[in-house]
DNA sequence: TGAATGTGTGGAATCGATTCCACGGAATCG
DNA sequence: CGATTCCGTGGAATCGATTCCACACATTCA
C-alpha cells in the first residue's frame, strides 16, 4: 500500500508538506502542491481514513439505529438520512435493531466505539439505560420517530395528533359505532403516543375505547393478521378499526384478503385505516385511507440537527404535522346513511 | 475520554498487560485479567476502535453500495447483508448509488479509504473502471444482482432465465399476440440478461421482438409510467407488458389506476406480468403475476462469499434460481379460448 | 541437574496520517 | 532601518490501541 510518506518522498518534500498539500492548507505553495499532487496520483495514493481519523478528531461518519429495516417507513427515513448526510460529506454506518432493545444496544456500543461524530437513533423502547448513558456523557445524538422519556437529547417526531382527530372525527359521523385500533408495543414512544391520540379523539365524541377493543401488535407483519383475526374473532365485532403502522396494515389486509368470504366487506361493514401512507396503498380496491408521516423530512431535519449539535449549535424539538388522506377504505356506501 | 493507558494505571499494570487481558489473550493470568476488567468496568472504559484497527489489521467492516435503497429489492438485500454481518461480527457501511455510476464510485472510493474488511457492489454499470482497478489491485470485492464484464469480481445473480422462459411460454399459450417489454437501462447487466432472456423465450415460438417493442426504462418508479404510456400511446398497442423490475410495476400499475377509463382492461386485453415478486402484488385486483427473486439469499451468499475470500478462501461465482408465481393479471378470462 | 521450553509481564516500537513547533527568509510596518 | 509579522517548510510529537521483544521465573525433560 502506498503511504503518505511514499508520496512525500517522490514528491521530494516532507509527510507533513505532502499532507498540507493534500488537505488543501492555506500555507503552500503552488509549486509544491502541484508536485505533490502529481506524485499522489502517480503512485496512486489512497489516502487512509482510520489513520487519519486516529489523529485529527472526527470520522465524518454518522450512525443510524433503527427498528425495523424492512419496514417502508423505515427505509424511506434511512434513504433520507443517508442522502442528507452525504450531502453534508458524512457517511453512514446503519443498525438494524428488529425492534430489539439488545440488537439496538449492540449497535449503539458497535458505533460509539467506532467513534462516530454522531448518532440518529429510532429507540425501541421509552427508557434506555445505554442512550441514557450515551447522552449524559455528551455524545451527539438525536432521536427520531419515537420520544424516548429518559434520553436527554432533541428529537424529531411526527405528529399525528391532529391527523388522527380528524380521522376519528370522520369515523363517528360516518357513522361507525365500534372503533378498534391495533397499536404497536407499549415500549415504543410513537405507538403510546398514537394510542392515546386516538383515545382523546374518541372520548371526544363521548366514546370509550374499551380494552377489548385495543389490541397490541409489535408493529412488523404478521402482527397486523393475528392481531386482526384477534379482533374479528368475537361474537361482536368492531365496524372499523385503526392499524398504527404500513407494516401491520400490510399482514391486516392480507388476512382479510385470504378470508375473503368470512371476513367484513371494507368498507361496508368495515372501515380501515392507517397510521402512514404508502404508494401502493392507492392502488387496493378499496383505496386506503391512511395518514401521511414527513417521513422524508424527518431524516433531513435528523440530520440537521445532528450536525448543528456537532458544531455546538443549539438545538430544540422538533415536530413535524402529518396529513389524512381519505381514501375508499373508510367511505360509508353511497345510500347507506343512517 | 478513559483510554487504555487509565485502565492499566488503576489495575496497576502496563497497558500491554491490560490490551491482552481485555482481548482474550491466552497468556494473561485469571488473577490479572479480573483486576483488569474491574478496572475497566469501574472506568466505563470503551475501545477505541479507530486505534484498534489502525495497528492491527482489519476493520470489521464490510461496504455495501447499492444501485438504489428505495427499491423494496435493495431494502431487502441490504436487510440480509446486515443481518448475515452482524452474525459474523461485522458492521455494514451502505452507499446508495441512485443507479448514478459517479455516485457509485464516490462510495467506492470513500469506503475503500475507510479501510473496510470487503466490498459488496451492485454495480450501476456493466464496466466501471474503479472497480475494475480496485479488484486488480486485490481489494475484497463481491458483485450482487448484476453483473460487471471486466471486474474480476466473485458474482451471486439471480438466473431468472428459466422463470421468463416459462412465463413467455404462458403468455403465448394463452394467446397473447404482442408481447413488450419494459427493461431497465443497457448499462445495467441485469436489464441486458432480462432483455436477452426474453427475446430468446420469444424466438423459440417464432416470435420476434420488434424494437417499438422494448422500452428501456431507469428502473425507478416513475419510468415505469412514462414507458408503459409510450407502449399504449400507437395506434398498434400490445396484449402483454413484462416488467423487469418492482418500482417501475409501480409506476406502470399506478399508471393503469389513474387512466383507468383509457387503458385496456388487465388481463383482458393487458397482460402484466413483473420480474421481482412484492409482498402486495397479491393484494391487488387483479393480482400480480412476478417472478420472485431468491433476495435474502443473495445477500446472504454475498456476505459468505465476501468473508470466504477475506479468509482467503477460494471463491465462485453463483447463480440462484427464480420461481415463477402466476396470478390474475396473466390469466386469460375463462370462456375467452382462442 | 542442566538445558530446553513455556508462561506472565513490562517497555518500546508500530500503524499512517495530522499537527505542533521551530526556523529561515520575505514582507510589512512604524 | 530595525522590529515584527507572515509564509513555507521540515522534523518530531501525537492520536490510542496492538504487538514485538526481552526478561524473569516456573516447569518439563533427558
């Protein structure tokens, strides 16, 4: 491997000229720099990053936690953060956590250790010991998607109060009498938080939300049909029901699509919506209904926020609004009014 | 930040004794080890792994560039590099190219600085020059999904010849007279294999595939509609589409809903059929005939493949087969026999 | 019992770059 | 015109860990 010291020496100077010249030092002269830069691309000289980084501080690396890789959502927020950050000259290393608290640990100690300048982390759970520790120490980080209670650091979330109020509004005077939901796990900030919109929403209107009528899923696939099925299995069934992530919406209409003739007709005796929008979700019959997470616009401001915080700017929480789009699946039929 | 050298100086030793007793050394006495790991503990001492790795050889580090994160195909590979990574005790760095081959090489060129332990590239372009010097130079490099001509590279593709073999054949034996195609772009190994693939499916059936026929597409998403709209805008419009990737069916199907009043009605007169199956191409109407990819696999063998040849280990190229899964959107409607 | 081998430990060299410091010469300033 | 600042450069220290080497002591073997 060719080393900063064999360019020097072709170049017929010292390490420290050649490496001023490289990283482009207000103080050489052109002269120099030209020779140096003949003899690095002569010998073809790759600088290398770990030294380097060893010395001066920073990796220009970030690193990105986050739950559920396979979930849409969560690849449209990496693919943002990933574009942000290299616009911004960082690289990004990536964890997947699979929604478990010790594969999130691992990958928090993994990429502390490797010194990365920053951390954007999608927690799993409310309370990490690690995070905790991570902040209180100083190290930059930056929560995304989910408030994580005893983590001081910023964070970025969607906001879908209003989204969902507006939801259940139309539920109610459309006319539905048994609302359901089927939430995420309790240790996720972002499914509390949906959950207890959606109960506002409906104490609203003076309904409760019973306990039968909440049921928890741990926000991947199959979650969506066995929570489903849960629900349809009773004697009384709901007449809409409110899934809290694509993911669950994905195995939910699975299941009503390979029980076609046992399960309710959507949107007749059944209305469906979700909590983030998908592209193909339009392309069902019926359409879904479906609120629309910044998802994008998350890992921009992550990013941001993350690199303000390395530069010791201040930086506070942020909320971003989310959009209901009021599609087929939650429609009342055309002359069934009641 | 607590270095090694602290740790020693409270476990009383010399950091040479400390580095044995933290890495598992074998000659390190239990009595010395434990009053070591006391120590570290004590100090919530963490390794610097820049260092690590600048000394000893090896980052544990593996790149993986992919032509394009948004594409559900890529989300899952790279969900199936990292998790196969991780089992061997490696960290991922991902580059998302945008099937731009300059950005491509920008990933290529950073990680290669970074020092990771391998590389595993879907490359953009059948020929790239920087790969092309990095395998010659010896760097530990795999190719995924497409091939690349002159990269002296292991490769693990996806043979999807005998699954577009037999889905041409279903489609000629179910009448369909003229059959297009909408590939991705020439550059792209993979777009060439569908393509030729196909028109050798074709030729057996003394079908030619006229050039009006092939439209080359970006493989994102919103090709999918611009080709497809060319292909229906003749006044000759042809019976049978075959996509050549998930996100641009995307496009096409979205393509078909919004035009619903103008395009030909699917199966009927349209024939779709997608190479790369999605979890909800079985949730629309009509559902999706797709030929299905073996995705985990390849990621999977890919990392294999990788630490085989980082081991030193010999190493050949691999070709996974396909499956055809048939559906509605191919099926001839019964009672219209020719 | 003497030689050979093995074990446990400390000190110093090392990985490859960046950066601090010193120094000579040029430019600037009062 | 002497003093100060600035510029360009080389040599050495440095980042934090690992690993080579040497040495003291214990053990094994012939």
């Amino acid at each position: 491997m060719t080393r900063i010291k064999d360019v020097a020496l072709a170049a017929g100077v010292a390490p420290s000229s050649a490496s001023r010249a490289l990283t482009g030092h207000p103080h050489v002269s052109p002269e120099l720099r030209a020779r140096v830069e003949a003899a690095a691309l002569r010998l073809n000289y790759r600088p290398n990053a770990v030294a380097r980084s060893l010395r001066s501080t920073g990796t220009r690396t970030i690193g990105l936690v986050v739950s559920d890789l396979l979930n849409p959502f969560f690849t449209e927020l990496a693919r943002a953060v990933e574009d942000a950050a290299r616009q911004a000259g960082f690289s990004v290393i990536v964890g997947n956590a699979d929604e478990d608290p010790a594969q999130q640990d691992h990958y928090v100690r993994i990429l502390l250790e490797r010194q990365v300048d920053g951390l954007i982390v999608v927690p799993t759970t409310e309370t990490s010991p690690l995070l905790h520790e991570a902040a209180r120490r100083g190290d930059h980080l930056v929560l995304v998607d989910r408030p994580a209670a005893d983590v001081d650091a910023p964070s970025v979330l969607a906001d879908g109060t209003d989204a969902i109020t507006e939801l259940v509004d139309h539920l109610v005077t459309t006319g539905r009498q048994d609302i359901a939901i089927i939430t995420g796990p309790d240790r996720a900030g972002s499914s509390k938080h949906r959950l207890s919109a959606f109960r506002d929403a409906l104490a609203r209107h003076a309904r409760p939300l019973p306990p039968a009528r909440v049921r928890h899923g741990d926000f991947r696939r199959s979650s969506g049909s066995t929570e489903l099925a849960a629900l349809l299995a009773g004697n009384s069934v709901p007449d809409a029901v409110f899934v809290a992530n694509g993911s669950m919406a994905l195995g939910a209409i699975e299941y009503l699509a390979t029980h076609r003739d046992a399960a309710p007709l959507v949107p007749e005796s059944l209305a469906v919506a979700v909590f983030d929008d998908l592209p193909w979700f339009s392309l069902l019959s019926p359409t879904l209904t479906a609120i629309e997470q910044p998802t994008a616009a998350l890992g921009r401001r992550a990013v941001e926020m993350l690199l303000d915080r390395i530069a010791g700017r201040p930086v506070s929480d942020e909320r971003l609004g989310c959009v209901l789009r009021l599609r087929e699946s939650t429609q009342r039929p055309r002359g069934v009014s009641r």
